[in-house]
C-alpha cells in the first residue's frame, strides 16, 4: 500500500502544475513520460511481486487525483491553459469534468499497466 500512495501521488502535483501553471499539451505528455520513466526505476528497486498491478492501481488512482484537482480548480485550469479555450466554451462544466476524470482514469490505467510491464519484464531479465 505504501508504494501505492507514492506512486499516485504524482497525480497530486500534476493536477496542481496543470491547474495552477497550464502546460501545453506536448510539455505535459513530456512530463508524464518523465514521471513514469521514475515509476519504471521507482518498481525496479522497490516492487518485486505484483509490479503491474501495483503500477496499475497506483496509475489510475494518479490519474483519478489529477482529473479531480483539475475538476476543483477548473477556473484556474481555464485560466492556466487558453489553447483549450474552444473546447471550454463548447462544454458544459459537467462534460468537462466528467472528461478529465475519464482522462485521468483512462490514461492512467495505460501507462500504469505498460510501466509495470516493463518492471515486470526487466525483473525477469535480470533474474
């Protein structure tokens, strides 16, 4: 469980970077390769039964915490982020919100399940 929690709680400081300093969308993608490029080390040294299902579980929950703060903070984030201006005046607050969550979750469970993959894969190469 520990390793969960510290794993999604990037969700956490992306949701607040994304929300409170807007990045344009190559930057972002950029910086969640960057952060589950740590994920992969972090599984390396520190998981060794269930890394996919760990990864998985704490990916979902990282993108389900930074959905969420997006949602709390969605004047900030229109604020922070204009290149999505358009999508913003076409939405409904609640389509939105529900979008960003489905994001986070959906984004979530694929980068989690290919990080623990790879940990998985490279666990058993080293065996």
């Amino acid at each position: 469980m520990r390793h969960t929690s510290i794993l999604a709680s990037t969700g956490i400081m992306m949701g607040f970077l994304t929300s409170m300093v807007g990045l344009p969308t190559l930057v972002e993608v950029l910086i969640w390769v960057g952060i589950y490029t740590l994920w992969v080390v972090y599984g390396l040294r520190f998981l060794s039964k269930t890394p996919v299902r760990t990864m998985a579980v704490a990916s979902i929950l990282s993108g389900m915490l930074c959905g969420s703060i997006q949602v709390v903070m969605m004047e900030a984030y229109q604020a922070n982020n204009p290149w999505y201006a358009v999508r913003f005046d076409t939405s409904a607050a609640t389509e939105l919100s529900t979008a960003f969550l489905i994001q986070g979750i959906s984004f979530g469970l694929v980068f989690g399940i290919i990080a623990g993959l790879l940990v998985r894969w490279r666990q058993s190469t080293q065996a």
